[in-house]
C-alpha cells in the first residue's frame, strides 16, 4: 500500500489570496522558504509578514503584504505580459512559475471578457499590484513546498451584496469573479460582504480537482487563514485540512473518453484505433450500441493516462464524425508483470507473467509472436500458443 496526501480546501467563509497564504503557512509551509522563492521575482518595494489573530474566537494566520512608501510605484497597473516576464525571467521551479503565469492568464481572460476587450489590452489593477502578486506566486510556491498529491475543495461560500473596486461599485460576486467560478459550485450564507475575490476563485478553480465534502482521509494537520474582516455570522477563516489516503500500490487512476457514433464510414474504424494507440491511448475498445429513434451506432471508448488526455480528445474530434465526447475518471488495479522470452520447438517466444503472489499467476504468450511463427510454418495458431503456455507453465512450477 502507499499513502497518497490529499489537501482539503474548506471555503466555508470564502477564499482569497492572503487567506490562502496564511492558511497554508498555518498548516506549516515554512513563511521564510515563501519569501525567499519570492526574492527570485526581483520584485521589491514590500515586506512579507505572518502574525496570529482570532476570528470569533478562533486563531488564524494573517499573512499581510505591506508597500514600502518609498516604492508605492510598484503598485502601478501591469500587462498580463509584464507579469508574465517577471515570472519568466525569475528562478522560481518551473511548475511554480507555469502555474503563477496560468494563473494570471486565466484572470486576464475573465477581466477581458466583461469588460470587452482582450487580454493584451488588459491592464491589471488591484491583480496587477505588488501584493497579488505575492499572493499568486507565493501560493502557487506554497502548493509546490507542500508536495500534496491531489487538492479538493468545497463548495465556495462567495458573499453578497456590494463592492467598491477600481471601475466602482459592484455587485458580489464581482463580475469577473462569477466568471471565474463556473463550473465550481456556489452559494451565498448570507454575509453582505465580498467573501471570495478574483484570486481566491481563479487559484482554486485552477487547482482543486473536486468540489465535495471532505473526502474520506486520515487527518494528519490543519490550518487556518484569516481574512480582513469579522463577522458575527462566521469566523471569517479559510480552513485547510491534510490528510492521507491509503492505495494499493497497483491502483492507477485512468481516465475514459467515450463517443456514439452513427454516420461514419466503416472503413475509417481501423485507422481512428490505430491513431488512438500511437497517440497514447491504453485500450481502446468499439461497442454496438442503438441510438436515439433505435438508429445502429458504434461506441468508442479509449482508457488513457492524463497525459494523453488531450491528445486523445483531439484525435477524436478530428479524424471522426462526431461533435463532442464525454469523459470520466476511472481506478484500475493492476497484476505485478514481467515479460520473459521462452523456447519451444516451434521458436522463440515472448510470455507475459503477472501475478498477486506466488499462487495466484497469470501467463499469456504474446499473440504476435504465436501470429509470425503460425504464418511462417503453415500451422494452427492455437498449436503454437498452446506449446508456448504449456512450457511457460513448467517454467514457473
């Protein structure tokens, strides 16, 4: 069995960035690995700080990022290009530095949309200054330190009422805030307040996997990041939880694309399946299937790693009829394998050998193998597989 470490975001009074910060130092991401990783910006004029507060009685981590006045032009509106060089030029990790760019992108590109331009023409205001963008990358630094194998949420508590920003007031959920939480599951408790900003729902949408209720884990800490405010409906705290699960060390999660086809060519079948497998895929599989109006179709179902994911979907959208697919995650628990190269008198062939433990093994000869020898001597296939297992089997006795 290994142990994969899961992190837990509990928004149940929101999220943003100095929360998340603070609630990540609570869990215990070293505040001083934070501020060095962010000296590799070249971004001065700020001093990074934690100190602990309570919220209703209850103690957080505050981490505040305070301007130096002497260096107030630093908080100067920035390019999405601007920041992106920043981030470029530095020498944070690469994964640190491609999730603070995405990041950054994927607010650009909300901005944009409502206010009707692009992101190059964007300029970035309260996101484009000095403390957000402690708080994406050191964030994005503080995931990197932590090393958790995968991050969940809950669903995102977002205030309501109004806010007063740099294009006035607005109502809450702020515009480009809504935008960034679709697909991510909402509500409002009620507090007249900005509970989730542009940061804290662009980082979670990035990187959270799910949106559930706490997961089933073991709890091995916790954390708390305070915001500005204090309410008297809920402790205005963003509450972390890591944990780890136990998997077998066989268990791999797959993902599964599927697509109902029914206007097709036959003949293109064998072509799409061999370009699914040189793409990357694991398995890929036709079924028969009835359509709507009871119309004969072929469902395509191919298994892949998340590496392959996208390239696969391209595949499919181009070299088929279909308009869309659907995917799902799947587990899939695997035999422990080896492959071994046999004799027999027919000639040398390879066997697959997986196995639980020393009782319980599975032996398959290699069919192309069997295939090349049946061909070359004119007989029966099965004559040849059977010689192969037959040897395999006395082999592992």
């Amino acid at each position: 069995m290994k142990n994969k470490r899961v992190l837990y975001f509990d928004c149940f009074c929101g999220i943003s960035g100095d929360m998340i910060l603070g609630a990540l130092v609570s869990l215990g991401v070293d505040l001083k690995a934070i501020q060095q990783g962010l000296k590799l910006l070249g971004v001065k004029g700020y001093t990074l700080n934690s100190r602990q507060i309570k919220r209703n009685g209850f103690i957080g981590t505050k981490v505040n990022v305070t301007l130096h006045k002497s260096s107030l032009k630093n908080h100067a509106a920035r390019t999405f290009n601007d920041i992106k060089i920043i981030i470029d030029n530095s020498d944070l990790p690469q994964s640190v530095k491609f999730n603070s760019i995405e990041i950054f992108r994927r607010i650009g590109n909300a901005e944009a949309k409502v206010h009707g331009t692009t992101i190059s023409k964007m300029h970035f205001h309260e996101v484009g200054a000095v403390d957000s963008i402690v708080d994406i990358v050191g964030s994005s630094l503080a995931i990197h330190l932590l090393g958790a194998d995968v991050i969940v949420s809950s669903p995102v508590n977002t205030g309501e009422g109004f806010v007063k920003c740099q294009h006035g007031i607005l109502p809450v959920p702020a515009p480009a805030t809504l935008e960034l939480l679709k697909d991510i599951p909402c509500y409002s408790s009620g507090i007249k307040k900005e509970l989730t900003t542009p940061t804290g729902a662009v980082f979670i949408g990035y990187f959270a996997e799910k949106f559930e209720s706490l997961p089933n884990m073991i709890v091995l800490n916790t954390g708390y990041g305070a915001g500005d405010h204090e309410f008297k409906e809920l402790p205005n705290l963003l509450r972390v939880v890591l944990g780890k699960v136990e998997e077998s060390d066989d268990s791999q999660k797959l993902k599964v694309i599927e697509s109902n086809i029914d206007d097709m060519n036959p003949e293109f079948y064998e072509h799409v399946m061999e370009l699914l497998f040189k793409t990357g895929a694991i398995d890929v599989f036709f079924s028969p299937v009835h359509m709507k109006k009871n119309r004969p179709g072929i469902l395509i179902s191919v298994i892949t790693t998340m590496e392959y994911f996208d390239s696969l979907i391209r595949v499919l959208l181009e070299e088929t009829s279909t308009l869309g697919v659907r995917y799902y995650d799947i587990n899939r628990i695997t035999l422990q394998r080896t492959q071994k190269l046999i004799k027999t008198t027919l000639g040398n062939i390879r066997v697959k050998i997986g196995w639980v433990d020393e009782s319980t093994r599975n032996i398959s000869p290699e069919y192309e193998d069997c295939r090349k020898i049946a061909l070359e001597k004119g007989i029966p296939i099965k004559r040849v597989y059977d010689e192969a297992l037959m040897i395999a089997l006395k082999l592992e006795e």
